[in-house]
C-alpha cells in the first residue's frame, strides 16, 4: 500500500458494555482519552456503562460538563 | 434456656476429662510464655487459669481454649525491659478495652482480607519466634542440659507410641523433674526464674501513675496486642470450627477475649489469646462445650496452688523441650513443600509475612505486610484481564474501541495508552 493511504477518524466509538470502571483513577482516565479525542476534532461517543460505572462517571467525571474543555485545557 | 444447657452440659463427662488434660498441658507453657515475657511464672499461670475461666463464659466458641500465649508474650518484651511488670498489667488491660470496642464495631470481619498465605506465614513466624526464644537456654549451658534436653524430646515423640492416656509433654515434666531431683543436677530450675504462685490470685490495681505519659508507653503495645490477640483467636476459632462442623460468633468473641483480659490484668495476669495448640488437643480428647475451658482453667489453678513446690524444681531443659515440640508441631511444613507448587504471589505474601515478623519480632506488622502484599498482588492480576480492541468501519472514517475487563488504578495508564489520538497516519 502506498504512503499516500491516510486513515482519517471522523467518529470514535468506546464501547464500555463489558469494562467497569471501579474509582476515581479510572474515571478521570476516560475523562482524558474522550477529552484529547475532542481536542483532535473527532466526534466521540461511550455506550454501555453499566449502572456502578455510570455512577461513578456521573459523580467524578469532567469530559460530559458543560466546561469541560476548559477544564482539561487548564492542566 | 436451651441452648445454655447445649453450650455447657451436653457433653458433661468429656468435657470434664478434657478440661483436665488441658490444664495439665497448659502447666508448662504458661511457665515458659512468662520467662519469654520476662515476667515471673506466676503472671502467666494466673493470666492462664484467668482468661480460660472468663472466656468461657463469654467467648463465641465452645470448647476453644484461651490462656496466656507466645504470640502475646513474644509482643510483651521490650514493655516489660524497659517498664516493668506494673506497666504491663496496664497494658493487659488496655488490650482488653480495645478488644471490646473492636466487637462492637465488627472489627473481626476484617479478618476477610486476611489470605491463606498470611495467616500460614503468621503461624510459621509464631513457630520460629518460639524456637528463637529457647536458644538462650541452650547456649553456653553445660552438656547435661543438652543431654535432658533430647531426653525431653525423645519422651515427648516416642511416648504417644506407648500410650496417650497421659499428655506426653507432661510426663517430661515429671520424669526430667524426678531425675533432676535425684541426681542433684546443677542446672537452671523454674524456680530460678522468678515467684512462683503460693495463693490465689487477688484484684489489685496496676501500680502506675494515670497519666498521658503512661498511655502514650502503653497504647501502642496494646494496639498490637489487640490486634494479634483477635487474629491468632478468630483464626483458632475457624480451625475449631472445622474440626467441629460447628459455628462460632466471631464478634462475640472479639468481646469476650476483651472481658478475660481486663480482668486478668487486674488479678496480676499477661494478657492472652485463643491457642491453636491447646485447642486442638482439648476437641482432640473429647472437649466440645464451655465446661471443658471453664475445667481447663479451674482446675490449672488447683494444680498449681498446690504443686507450687514442685513446679519450682522443674528443670527449664524440659520446658525447653516442650516449646520446641509447641515450635515444631505450630509450624505448617506443608507450606515449605508447598512453596514451589502455589503460585509465586501466594509464596511471596507468605515469606514476606515471616521475614517482617522475624525481623521486627511483631506478629502485626508481619501479618500488615502480608495483607498490604496480598492486596498488591490481587489489584497487579485483576489490570492484567483488561483488553481493549478496536476495529475501522465506513472507510476508515469511524472507529469502535471495545474495553472488556476492570479499570481502576493499576490499569488506568494501560487503558488510555490503548487508544491512538492522531487522526492521520
């Protein structure tokens, strides 16, 4: 395949049906993988969660806030 | 009503005979956990005849004895070194108090996170600590106290061969004893190791000034004996449980431990635990209820107050005898064998269980390592199982990540490096 072949992500799917994500470490990490996805313009969506972890995502985390970019950007 | 009658008189004569031999067996090892302890025998023969009749009343498990121990000794040392035998009647009771409070608020169901590998590297450090605390009995002693010594050891082995109607360890006692006697051995006695019981105990207050100086002495000892005291009983306990096939209330347990030792620190007593050793031979000889610990107890006091004299001329190679039979029949051999066959996280949380213990002397720090160690290793395996796949679809322009498995601290670095931010190349 010639160099000229570029693959390029428009949409990003997590599927977490079958992940649980047990504390705030875990949260604040897929808080960082949509957040860097959305810096690099890609579209992107989590399907899923199960009841704990969306618990857990709904409590702690940042990337689904209004101000979320912002917040990410000020680290 | 019913279940009084059950716990105390449903096995009336085998508890009876049991209680009996216990208290024959207790005999020598109170002795030797006092002289561990650096106390007179007397603290630990009163602690025994204590704790075994209160915690029969209020223990969580039938038939299970208590009395003074090496575990707790072994922790008294440096307490009673550097502050004396007042201060460490304080701490007994102490140790009790939080023992209480450790029951009511449930303490003893933290025994969860106690693995396998923790409470066998407990038992095989208690086993080497035992040994250890004999050696300075058997260093720069004259060749008949080696010569006893292997006598000793040699009637405690080959006896039960013979018959096992008599504890063979007590036979020792009386035949090293006799032989001591009658050939007017020069060796070290009982007797040289301090006051003897000549009555029975009486309620005395610990002689110490009540002050935030002697807590702040104190507390931290008590800490550890609280916590080694209720792990080395509820770990009796399961053992009771299972050569019973019956139940035990482990919280109440926790709570009765406390009871016998508040009391036993104000008759004069070292504080103690549950004993896997003397349990298992009281539910060996026929012991199933609470009359078999009540005996065990009342009648180690009637022994005792009238053999007083005898005890004295006890010579200390037959103690030591007996505790190198307590070291070896504590220490789980099987898990030596066992140490290449169990997986490398199991065989490391044990040895690190019993180098922490060896090397600080304290069965709970020992048993934090073990637990803290178990706790690494359990998160280390639980990252492994995360898988995260991804596959292109609509040419290239959408992606699926599919994340099977736990995220959580130890997997989170692993989770957010399986993605690929760039949108090109």
């Amino acid at each position: 395949m010639p160099l000229t072949f570029r693959e390029v992500i428009e949409r990003v799917t997590i599927d977490v049906s079958r992940a649980h994500f047990w504390d705030i470490t875990a949260v604040s990490a897929l808080d960082k993988v949509i957040l860097k996805f959305r810096r690099e313009g890609t579209e992107t969506e989590v399907v899923g969660l199960n009841e704990a972890s969306a618990t857990m995502i709904d409590r702690f985390a940042v990337h689904d806030k209004p101000d979320a970019d912002d917040s990410f950007a000020s680290h | 009503m019913k279940s009084i009658r059950q716990e105390w008189f449903s096995n009336t004569r085998n508890d009876l005979l049991a209680g009996l031999v216990v208290a024959l067996a207790l005999i020598p090892e109170a002795i030797a956990f006092s002289i561990i302890a650096g106390v007179d025998p007397k603290v630990g023969l009163y602690a025994s005849f204590c704790i075994a009749t209160i915690i029969a009343f209020t223990g969580g498990r039938p038939g299970m004895i208590s009395a003074a121990t090496a575990a707790m000794a072994l922790l008294m040392v440096t307490l009673v070194k550097d502050h004396g035998l007042q201060y460490l009647l304080a701490a007994t009771v102490l140790t009790g108090v939080l023992q209480i409070i450790a029951g009511y608020i449930r303490l003893g169901s933290l025994m969860r996170f106690v693995s396998r590998s923790v409470i066998t590297g407990f038992v095989n450090a208690l086993a080497i600590l035992i040994f250890m605390a004999q050696l300075p009995e058997l260093i720069n002693v004259t060749w008949v106290v080696y010569v006893m010594t292997a006598a000793g050891l040699g009637i405690i082995y080959l006896l039960p061969y013979v018959t096992r109607a008599v504890p063979s360890p007590l036979v020792t006692i009386v035949v090293l004893t006799i032989v001591a006697i009658a050939l007017d051995l020069d060796i070290r006695t009982v007797g040289d190791m301090g006051e003897l019981p000549d009555s029975l105990p009486v309620f005395l207050i610990p002689d110490i000034p009540l002050t935030w100086e002697t807590l702040a002495i104190i507390f931290p000892y008590s800490l550890t004996m609280m916590v080694v005291g209720l792990l080395e009983s509820l770990l009796t306990a399961t053992i009771v449980d299972d050569l019973t096939d019956t139940k035990s209330n482990k919280n109440r347990e926790c709570v009765g431990q406390g009871v016998a030792n508040v009391a036993t620190g104000f008759i004069g007593g070292m504080a103690g635990c549950a004993m896997i050793g003397q349990s298992v031979i009281n539910v060996k000889s026929g012991g199933r209820g609470r009359l078999s610990t009540l005996t065990a107890g009342i009648a180690l006091l009637i022994l005792i107050v009238f053999l007083g004299d005898w005890v004295a001329q006890i010579p200390m190679a037959a103690l030591v005898a007996v505790m190198i039979m307590v070291s070896i029949g504590t220490f789980d051999w099987q898990s030596v064998i066992k140490l290449r066959e169990h997986p490398k996280s199991s065989s490391i949380v044990m040895l690190a269980t019993v180098l922490v213990t060896v090397f600080t002397h304290d069965l709970a720090k020992g048993v934090l390592v073990g637990v803290l160690a178990s706790g690494f290793f359990f998160a280390a395996k639980v990252a492994r199982i995360l898988a995260i796949r991804s596959f292109t679809e609509d040419e290239g322009r959408q992606r699926t990540y599919v994340v099977t498995g736990q995220v959580f601290f130890a997997s989170a670095e692993q989770f957010v490096n399986a993605f690929d931010f760039q949108r090109g190349d």
